[in-house]
C-alpha cells in the first residue's frame, strides 16, 4: 500500500518486516527497516529513489498501479548502494531513456554496480530541476555516507529527502514521527548514526551547517530508511549536530568475554569498586560474545568510559573482543577514555594488547589495566575492588 505524504508527493517504498541484518552480517535491524522510495507529482513527475534488489518485481508492479510508468519524468538516484538503486535496472527497462539525476560520483557507482548506460545527469549543491510550479534543489552530501551521496529539496512543499542521513532501520506501517513510540524511534536513529556515520562526524557537521546557510525552510525530511520526520523536522538535524561533536554522556560501558567466568568476575568487581565512590555512576555491562554488537557499539558511542576485557588466549585475545575492537578501530570513536583487563593462565598478553588496541583506536587511556592470574581469589578480589576505586576517582573527574 502507497502513502500519501501529502498532496503532492506519495510513498512508494517498501516496508521489510523480516530484516534481522544489513550490511552482509554488519548491522542488527531488531524492528525491520524500509527502503523509501518517493514519487513527486507536478507538471512533471520525478521518481526519488527506489528499493533493494530482491524486491524490483513487486516494486515495479505497486509503481506501475500508483502512475503509468511512462509518465515520469526525471529519476533522481540520491544514493548508489543497492538498498536504494537496487530496483534501478528493473525500472530502467520499462523507461529507457528517461534522465537518471545523481551526482557525479553517483554515476560511477550506478555503472559499476550495474554497467549500464543511462541517461545519466550529473548534479553539483545548488543545481534545480524545473517540475513546474515547485522545482527540486540538488545538495551534494558527500560521505553520508558515501562519495556519491546527495540529498534533494523540494521548493515550496520544503521537504528534505535525504537518503541514509537521519534515517534509522525501523519497520512501522504509520511511517510518520508524530505517529510512533518517540523513544523506539530515537533508539533506532542513534543506533544507525553510532554504528554508520560516526566515521564521518566531521563532514556531516559541515554538511549541515551547509544546509543551513542555505536558509532553504524544511517543513518535513523524507530519509530513505525507517520513518518520515513530520512534526517538528528540525529536531533530528539538531540531534545529529550534537551527535558529530565528540557526543558522550556521562556513562560507562563494560565489554567483557570469559572462557571461565575470571575475566566476568573482574568486570563485576571492577563496577563494585566504581560504585563504592559514585553510587549513581551510569554503568552498562556486557558479554561481547552473548550480546549484539551494534548495541554494545551504541552504548560506546553514547560512553565517556569504555573498559574492555578478556582471558589471554594462544598469547591473544578471545574473538568476540577482537571484534569489537576493529569495529571500533574503524568508527574513530573521539572524546573518550578507556583502559583494559583480563585473566591469565601462563603468558598474559591481553591486557597489553588490548590497551595498545584502543589506543590506535584513538581512546585516552587511563592506566595501564589489570591482569589477574587463574582465577581470581579473595586477594585478587580485594586488589580488582581497589583498582576499580581508584579509576572511580578518575573517571569522576572527566566531564561528560
């Protein structure tokens, strides 16, 4: 079923209730997604997006019986990646011919994902195409987040549709902010801003002020995933300002894997000690190998405390920490500290390999970690209280 946003522009996407994964196995989508897709009627017609590949046929069909397909116009592809540009050849062959608008980088990509000749347009910030009585402004949003990415205005009706920026992977058939559960909705977009566009804070800081400066009115933003931002717009563009400046809140988040329970039993002590000098410190605790990944990484990116632990394994570290700490590696996570431990049988490596880890990831480290040999006995326990006493004091003077 079609959604009618309003006089002038429908819905035309498709709502998937069964997705668990996104990215190959990267990204947990818990509560679904939808892969939007918009039709702007005018004098003349321009398509805006279109679906995932494994749905072009029952796109094509819905499309065909929202508008005959030979009356549109202008197909305007805001982003490469087959999410969106996946029903692209499958359209393309009911209207050959028809100009396909994307940016410059977008071109590249749509040839070399599809190798195909379209009629391609490029388009630079600032470019306009004519519809008649209303015209749509390209703006180019470079690495949001790829090169090619771009979001499209629409004058006069101030809709932003913005592709992957403020979107978030959530399935609802009501679609519209002022109509869902505010708190699963703000669940949904930190989790896709934490473990998406974190890598890219700095251009998406710079490409909102761009948009801002160019004083366009925005009465409704139409992302390309999950649900239209209709009451009150300006809030999400305000969160991801917040978000792209070194965001933490005054959290801490506890990572831990364990073969025997040790490594468990020091992250438990470690908070005990915390608490013992801040009862009301904010303190997530997780087993990397048990939780999801993508919601440990979110509770990172909202932390200004990240401890990260596990037993020394064949001299390394045990695979699910691994994980986490490339996945970190590669969101070049700021404004934050960390520090490291674990339990040993023989060698001990993991806490050193793990320190110097989070350091390359661009974590302040706090100290040198704690290891503890075998199992930890009651004087262990003491010593792991202690120390967690101890980086409560630091931590209590970080500001969040």
């Amino acid at each position: 079923m079609n959604i009618k946003v309003n006089d002038n522009v429908t819905w035309v996407g498709k709502v998937d209730w069964e997705l668990r994964k996104f990215h190959g196995e990267e990204l947990s989508t818990f509560r679904g997604s939808s892969y939007n897709s918009y039709l702007v009627r005018d004098e003349k017609t321009a398509l805006i997006d279109t679906v995932w590949m494994p749905f072009s046929k029952e796109y094509i069909e819905k499309l065909s019986a929202e508008i005959e397909l030979d009356k549109i116009d202008y197909v305007i592809a805001n982003h490469a990646e087959m999410d969106h540009s996946g029903a692209l050849p499958a359209l393309m062959e009911k209207i050959p011919g028809k100009p396909v608008y994307c940016t410059q980088n977008g071109i590249r990509s749509l040839k070399g994902h599809y190798h195909k000749d379209w009629n391609f347009i490029a388009v630079k910030t600032g470019d306009k195409l004519s519809l008649g009585r209303k015209e749509l402004i390209f703006i180019e949003a470079k690495m949001l987040h790829w090169p090619d990415s771009m979001f499209t205005y629409l004058s006069g009706d101030n809709i932003l549709f913005s592709n992957d920026a403020f979107g978030q992977h959530f399935a609802n058939e009501m679609m519209f902010n002022d109509l869902v559960d505010e708190h699963e909705l703000y669940e949904e977009a930190i989790k896709y801003y934490a473990n998406i566009l974190t890598p890219f804070a700095n251009f998406i800081e710079q490409k909102i002020n761009e948009l801002l400066d160019l004083k366009l009115p925005v009465n409704m933003i139409c992302p390309s995933h999950g649900i239209i931002w209709r009451n009150n717009p300006m809030q999400i563009i305000n969160k991801y300002l917040e978000w792209a400046r070194a965001y933490q809140e005054n959290q801490i988040t506890v990572v831990y894997d364990t073969m025997w329970n040790g490594t468990r039993q020091i992250a438990e002590t470690i908070i005990d000690g915390i608490k013992s000098k801040d009862k009301k410190a904010d303190i997530k605790l997780y087993n990397s190998a048990r939780h999801d990944i993508n919601t440990i990484i979110t509770e990172i990116f909202k932390s200004k405390t990240v401890l990260i632990g596990s037993p020394t394994v064949n001299r390394g570290i045990l695979i699910s920490t691994a994980a986490l700490i490339e996945f970190i590696k590669g969101l070049k996570f700021k404004n934050k500290n960390a520090a490291a431990f674990g339990s040993f049988g023989w060698s001990g490596e993991s806490v050193k390999i793990i320190t110097e880890e989070l350091a390359e990831a661009g974590l302040e480290i706090l100290n040198e970690g704690i290891k503890i040999q075998w199992h930890p006995g009651s004087e262990d326990l003491i010593k792991i209280f202690e120390y967690g006493r101890d980086l409560g004091d630091k931590i209590k003077e970080i500001a969040p």
